[in-house]
C-alpha cells in the first residue's frame, strides 16, 4: 500500500500545483506588479489599558478588534507588559486581560519583565488562557538549562497565490529584567547575558532558516535605552543578521528604524497606539523537475502490480512516475507532463506605520460589539470589588503633570509621603520608604476607591521591616539624592537616556532632611532628623519598605539587613491608612515635606584667643635700647652745641 500512497500523494501535488485543488484562502495581498504584501499588526507595553479612551489616549481591545478586521493582518502580536499595571488586571491575577487577547486573536507575545509579576507559573496559564504562544527563548530553568516556555517558535504559513509562505516569530526578554521584578517572580530561571541573547537570536534565526521561513520576526521586550548601559534591540539587529523585522517593546518609544536591514518598530506605551507593518516580497519561480502523470488507463495495472509485489522493492516506481530534471522546454499538461518548480520570495520593502488612540474615532474605528460586550462583562464581574470607598482626600494625590511615571522620579510628591506614612502606621517602623517605579498611578481628589489603590500599588508587593544603622540611612538619603539629580538630567535632555535605577529614586516618611546639591555627590546631606532628633550614625533603626525595595542593590545597607517581620501587602496597608489613621495624620503627611533642597550652612572658624601687645625688653640686644641717665644726655647736649 505504500505505493498507492506514494502515487496518490503525487497526484495530489500535480492537482495542487495546477490548481484544481479546489480554492485556497489567500491571507496576504498579491499586488497588481505580481508582488506579495505581508501585514502584521503588533502592540507593546499596554500594561493592562484596555478600553478606548480619548481622555486617556488609549485604544483599546474593542477598536484592536476592529483594526485587525479591516486590516486581515497576517500575524497578530505583542512585544511584552500587557498582563499587569490596574486594578482591571490585577484583580483577577491578569486573566482579564487574556480573556481580551483570546477574544482579539494574538498569535505570539514576548514576555515582559511585569508580565513576571504574578509568578512564572501564573505566566504559563496566562498564555493558555490566552491562546496566544508566549515566545521568550532566552528564558531558561536555572537548574535543567532546559527552555521555560513551551514553545521555542511559531512558524505562521500563509496561502498566496496558490504557493505556502512561512512566517517565523521568535522572542527575546532583556537579560537585565533581574533588576525589574522582585526576585521571587522569577526564581529559578535564567534569563542569560548580552552575549548569550545575541547567541540565542543567531540560532533561532538560523533555525527557521532551516525550516524554509520567508520572513523572520523578532519580538523582543529590550528597547532602545539610551542609558549606555541597558541592552538595546539593535543589538540583536546587529549581531544576529537575517531578521526582518524587530518588534520592540520596553522602553516606551515609538520606533521605526532601519538597523542591518532589519526594520525595528515600537508604539510608545498605554495602547496610545496600534503598529501596523507592511512587507512586501517578490516572487522567484525556477523550473526545478518535471513529473510525468500515468495515464488513466494504466492505473489498474498499476494497482493490481502493487498487489502482487507487495513484498518487493520499491522498483517499480520509476515505471508509474519518473522524475528528472527539467529540459529547458516548458511541460505542457497536453503532454502529460507538468512542471516541479522552486518557489522563493525576496523581501523588496517594509514600511512601519501606526494608527493614535486620537485618530480611533468611533466613525473611522468603531468598537467591535463582541470585544466591547466582553470587556463589559468583565468589567461588570470587577465593579463591587474596585468601587468600594476607602477613603478621601481634599486635593490631588500624584504630582504636577498627569505623567505620574515622570513625576514621581523627579520629587517628592504627597502621594509618595502618604504611601510611607501609611507603611510606618502600620509596622510602627521609625522610617518607611517607598521606590519610585512602585508608584504606577495618581489618584484625583475626592473619595479613594479600592480599584484606585490597586492602580497605585498594582505589583502585589508586601511590607517588610529591616534594621538599618544610621551610617546606612544616611547613605541612602544620598544615593536617592543623586538618583534624582540623574533623572532630571534625564527629563532635561529628552533623549530616552533615563538611568537603569531610575525608579530606586525614593518617596519617604519618618525622616526630615536638608541637601545641598552646591556639595560633591556623597556629601549633599547637611542635616537630618528621625523624629526630633538628630540622626546618629550609630544607632539602629526599624525602616519599613516594600519586599522589592530591600533587595535592591542601589541601596547596600538596607539589601544586606535581615528581615524582621513581613507584612501585609502595600495596597491593604494603605487602605488600612486610610480607614484607620485619622484625616489629622493624613492631611499632616500630605503637606509635610521631607527632604528638600536647601544651602548648607558655611562653617564657622573657632575663635582664637587676642594675645596681648608684646612690650620689648629695654635690654632688647636687636634694637639696642636701654635707659639713658641723665648725666650722658647733658654731656652730649654740650658737645654738640645745643644749648
């Protein structure tokens, strides 16, 4: 039988080849010059935004949906940071979100080093639930060295023109997200060195190679950072030739940029917009055998022949089909023989663009009902939970501009003073302190709901308290001084070239400093107080932060100190603040600033003691002086004539 297998599977070639095989879909767009046209529509770092909002600048799932269906893009995907950031998603530990991806249609996703924020394990079922494969193949369990993900590609073909074009996707998370979540998110795993990732990219390229792709996508979670010291995409653009396109996430940038032939996009951030790149190939056909078909009257011999030598060599088959290369004449069907030919495509262009959250309007990209109900329905499910009021404030808790990420970087803010102020409530500490990149989202005056302090404090991260020395305090009121003077040069020159730590900038309560920024780095500090009293760098004291912060390595001192107790998680120390404090405490560390700028006093010279006039001896031997009697001056009053 399997020669009439083999006979079969022929024919079915043939009939596909000269395209009797009934219809195929053709997913790409075959243009008018013969040139194909491959879309892919791509998202990165929407941090759980998930509605349209024209207030907030964001798209959404709904108009996602839309967008695709008037597109039919031939690959759907993200660059990373899509399953935390608000309370929508962290309520349900990031399942709402992958509802939304599941219901829009994502084919691949890279991970973001915040989609770790629920755990590894969570990460795994959240692209199940999503139907969406999670592409990071630098990720590795620590122990086996084995991959974590469950897939190491998606291989994507495509129907054109009655040929089978292969899309390739492989994923890459920056080596450097150890400092970008809590350690016990991503215990246990292996996220490699610059060097091993551009290792890692080099094989995965060389793999769908192997595997006849025709384009070759790179979703990457790296970015373009300008800090001189993070790893950038266009390393991997350069080091690992053969990508066509980078789809980048990260950094927040929108980028559309050609490194080593290799097209490297980003949308910014907070779904403000939906990428759409275009790449258009050129087709090559070469004769490459010819196949003669058997004549139908032939087929039953050829049968029964199969029948009687079944146990023979395959020797026959060269009688029922002979495949030779091809005569420079063209084959013709009249005589019974067609053409085996050699398909390939060459990419000619690509092209990058993106659709604002500004130009989504209702009458260009209406909500896609089924996505729009669906969200509806999860927001409906979440309602009770995030509505629940918790507490009020008279004034806005955040910073001067509506770019919460910014501000809090750049200085102390009522809310950062609240959020100390209420981990000290809670653990009795004599100092708390929280990290800027902790602080995700402001809240407007009025009345504070649970779902508002989720948006604040959406990492899930709990309170420990530590015992620092007072040497240590200090250094640390230091090192966050000058964090901060980093960001602002940061802000000030606009280029992207925010530092690595920029988020270990800190928000305090507990302690009352003066820095001179006149003074060398290290020695800014020229006063400051726990309490009413003056910091001894000597004595111990109980600071309570959150788990990410003490272990950061910014801040030696507070990551060697042991732990003393654990606590409960930040969100609920808040609203344990809120409820339980008193508006007095409140209002006081909403208005109290902590540490601020100021002129250190100039030292004052210890006073010497006057010494006093020294009289000289009238027998002083330099100046010659004594006493003259009187005698002498009358005698020399004489000699001279004087009188």
């Amino acid at each position: 039988m399997k020669q009439i297998n083999k006979v079969l599977g022929l024919l079915l070639i043939v009939l596909m080849i000269m395209g009797c095989w009934g219809s195929m879909t053709f997913a790409a767009t075959v243009n008018d010059d013969q040139t194909i046209t491959l879309k892919i529509i791509h998202t990165n770092d929407t941090h759980s935004r998930y509605s349209y909002s024209a207030k907030n600048n964001t798209i959404g799932y709904a108009k996602l949906k839309t967008i695709i269906n008037q597109e039919s893009p031939d690959l759907t995907v993200d660059a990373g940071d899509i399953f935390h950031g608000q309370s929508f998603a962290t309520i349900e530990t990031g399942g709402s979100i992958a509802e939304l991806m599941a219901a829009v249609g994502f084919d691949a996703m890279a991970p973001g080093n915040h989609d770790f924020n629920y755990g590894s394990a969570r990460l795994l079922e959240l692209g199940i639930m999503a139907n969406t494969k999670i592409l990071g193949n630098n990720v590795t369990d620590s122990d086996s060295g084995n991959p974590f993900f469950n897939d190491d590609y998606l291989i994507k073909e495509i129907a054109v023109d009655g040929e089978i074009l292969k899309i390739g996707v492989f994923g890459l998370i920056s080596p450097d997200i150890y400092g970008d979540t809590a350690p016990a998110n991503v215990a246990g795993l292996t996220f490699g060195t610059r060097e091993s990732v551009i290792a890692t990219a080099q094989q995965a390229v060389a793999a769908l190679e192997a595997q006849g792709c025709d384009v070759i996508v790179a979703l990457t979670h790296i970015g373009d950072s300008d800090n001189g010291t993070l790893m950038r995409s266009d390393a991997i653009a350069q080091g690992a030739p053969g990508i066509d396109v980078i789809v980048d996430g990260h950094t927040h940038d929108v980028e559309n940029r050609e490194v080593n032939d290799t097209l490297i996009v980003q949308t910014g951030c907070f779904f403000s917009a939906v990428g759409e790149v275009e790449i258009t190939l050129k087709k090559a056909v070469a004769l490459a055998a010819r196949i003669e078909i058997p004549e139908a009257e032939n087929t039953e011999a050829v049968l029964a022949e199969e029948t009687a030598e079944e146990t023979a060599e395959e020797t026959a088959k060269n009688e029922l089909i002979s495949v030779e290369m091809i005569e420079p004449e063209i084959p013709t069907e009249e005589t019974g023989v067609v053409a085996a030919t050699e398909v390939s495509y060459t990419v000619v262009s690509k092209t990058a663009n993106l659709t604002t959250a500004a130009e989504a309007t209702d009458d260009v990209i209406p909500a896609d009902p089924t996505v729009a109900a669906l969200t509806a329905a999860i927001e409906a499910r979440e309602d009770p939970i995030k509505k629940q009021v918790v507490g009020n404030t008279p004034v806005k808790l955040g910073g001067s501009t509506d770019n919460i990420w910014q501000d809090v970087r750049l200085g102390e803010l009522n809310l950062g003073r609240a959020l100390s102020d209420s981990y000290r409530f809670v653990t009795g500490a004599d100092i708390a302190a929280e990290n800027a990149g902790g602080i995700r989202a402001q809240i407007p005056a009025g009345e504070i709901n649970k779902g508002q302090v989720i948006d604040v404090l959406p990492f899930g991260n709990y309170l420990v308290t530590k015992s620092v020395s007072g040497a240590d305090v200090k250094k640390m009121l230091e090192t966050s001084i000058e964090i901060g003077v980093n960001n602002q040069i940061a802000n000030d020159k606009n280029d992207n070239s925010w530092p690595s730590n920029s988020g270990s900038y800190l928000q305090w309560s507990g302690i009352t400093a003066a820095y001179d920024l006149t003074k060398p780095v290290g020695q800014r500090v020229f006063s400051a107080k726990v309490g009413t009293a003056d910091l001894d760098p000597n004595r111990m004291y109980t600071i309570a932060c959150n788990n990410y912060l003490a272990t950061s390595s910014d801040y030696p001192g507070l990551q060697a100190a042991a732990i003393i107790n654990e606590y409960s998680a930040c969100d609920e120390a808040f609203i344990s603040y809120l409820q339980n404090a008193g508006n007095e405490r409140f209002i006081t560390a909403i208005n109290s600033p902590n540490v601020t700028a100021g002129t250190a006093p100039k030292p004052t010279p210890n006073p010497q003691p006057i010494q006093p006039a020294q009289k000289q001896s009238a027998n002083n031997p330099r100046t010659g002086y004594q006493t003259w009697p009187w005698t002498i001056m009358f005698r020399a009053v004489l000699n001279f004539g004087i009188l």
